[in-house]
C-alpha cells in the first residue's frame, strides 16, 4: 500500500523538481490518475449506501453530497421493502405527476432530477423515519493530506480502539487508514472509522496483530483503487508534469506506462468475483415479481 504521501514523494523525486507550481500540478494529477482508474473499474469498487426518511406530502429528496449516480432505490412499509422502479425521461415523470391521485404509502417509482436530488411516486401520504434505503456510485475524494506518525500508540489483539501517546488524533483523521510501521505489528491497513480524543480512535475492524505498546505508525490517505495500481499513479503525475514541460518523449513514456496499468486494472477486476463459474439464480421463497423487481414478504 501506498499512501497519497508515498506516491507525491515518489513523483517529486522523479522530476526532480520543488517549484511551488509544479508541486501543485503534481497533487492535482495524482488525484486525476486514481479518478481515470476508478472511472474503469468495472466492480461495485465504489458503492455506497444510505437510509433516509419519507415524510408525507414530500415527493423531493437530497440525494448524498458524495453521489455520482443512483444504483437503486427501495422503501419499507411495515416489514415489506418494495424496490422502486426508476423513470429515466422527464417526459414520463411529468406524466406521472398528471393524475389526480398522487399520494400513497408505498411509492413505487423514482426519478433523478438534475445531480443532486431524486423525487419519488405516488408522493408519500405518510411520514416513516429510516424507510429509505438507496445505493449509489460515490464520488472520489480528493487526497490532500500528509502522513502522520507523532508519537506512538497501543494495539490490542482482537480490539478496534487505538490509544496513542504523545499524539494529536483529529476528527479529520476519520475515514484515512492505520498503519503500524514497526517490525513488530502486523503490517495491514485499518481504516479509521471514528473520533473519540486527541489520544483515542477506533479501526473500522479489530487489529488482528498481537498486543503491543509504543509502537510508530502511520496515518494516511490511500488511493480508492486496488492496492497494487497504486504506484501507477506516480506515472500518471509525471506524465503531466513532462507534457506541461513539453518533454514529449518523457511524457509518451509515462503515459503508455499507466495506459497498461488501466488495461490491466481493467482486465482484473472487471469482475465483482474472482470466480467464472455463474450459477442460475433462483429466488428465494418469500419473494414475489413486483414491477420487473422484487419485493420481500
């Protein structure tokens, strides 16, 4: 794994160049090359999920600051989630929205109205919290931020919380990853899923290494793209510095070297699975056609 501050070092030392300008140029491609490789990725690498609630009378809804596009979109009522159909066409949502009756409490249709909120039909005829689930493409985050290794903290076997010593932990740090870089740790990246002090934070997952204290560590933002595409991205950054100095050569070379890493990333994970072997879905019992999809009873 390589962490945002890895690859700007990486690329830096390349073309040996610390011009403020440059340096800039060189952050900003870093983050384009892992947004071209999340752009091909063709697994749900970047898959997200939110609940929401229905009021009544309301038929608009924000979709997340952090969307691209919708997936799908399902409501509970009781114990039954009803999938809703999605209308791609304003010309037929507009028709919709026509009927005299347009109230319900199960909607069954939504519709994606510019790139920040969906609206669903029938309009809810009643308030219920957390009926809404929706999945959609996240976009990429930009990474801005450097490693963090002040001070040491304490691993225990088996438990997510880290307590550090001599450290500074801020609630920035949520959502960047965990490293301990000592010999004695056992080497995996744990994404940091919450705040709690300046000495205390919780992994997404318990640490599986044995119980150890004082150790260095690290603290960075990796790339969103399979770990070992990771270096490819310093290739992406020089390649733009070389094409803004003009040096073509250079700048081919580079940019056929992350042309064969997208290629590449393309070809092995163009699967959700590692498996060619598909077998015939059969649908489970409790589960009945409802408008092309399916609904549980």
């Amino acid at each position: 794994m390589l962490t945002f501050q890895n690859i700007y070092d990486e690329a830096v030392l390349q073309t040996q160049d610390s011009d403020a300008s440059s340096l800039t140029l060189i952050k900003r491609a870093i983050n384009q090359g892992m947004k071209k490789f999340g752009a091909i990725l063709n697994r749900e690498w970047r898959t997200s999920e939110k609940t929401f609630g229905i009021v009544a009378a309301q038929q608009y809804y924000q979709m997340p600051e952090n969307s691209i596009r919708m997936k799908w979109v399902t409501i509970t009522i009781g114990n039954i989630a009803y999938p809703l159909t999605e209308i791609a066409d304003y010309e037929t949502w507009q028709h919709l929205n026509m009927r005299t009756s347009t109230t319900s409490t199960v909607p069954e249709y939504y519709y994606v109205r510019g790139n920040d909120e969906f609206g669903i039909w029938p309009i809810p005829s009643a308030t219920t919290a957390n009926a809404g689930r929706l999945n959609y493409e996240r976009r990429m985050r930009d990474m801005v931020e450097a490693d963090y290794t002040t001070g040491t903290v304490t691993m225990t076997i088996n438990s997510a919380t880290v307590t550090g010593s001599g450290t500074t932990f801020t609630v920035a740090m949520v959502g960047r990853w965990l490293n301990v870089t000592t010999a004695t740790g056992d080497g995996e990246w744990y994404k940091i899923s919450a705040f709690t002090s300046t000495t205390v934070i919780t992994l997404e997952n318990t640490y599986s290494g044995a119980t150890l204290a004082s150790l260095a560590y690290t603290i960075g933002e990796l790339p969103d793209i399979p770990e070992e595409f990771h270096e490819s991205l310093v290739d992406y950054a020089c390649y733009r510095y070389y094409r803004r100095r003009r040096d073509t050569v250079l700048a081919r070379d580079m940019k056929s070297a992350f042309d064969e890493s997208l290629a590449e990333c393309m070809a092995d994970y163009s699967s959700k699975t590692g498996s060619q072997y598909f077998r015939p879905i059969r649908l489970r019992q409790g589960y009945v056609h409802h408008h092309r999809d399916y609904k549980v009873v």
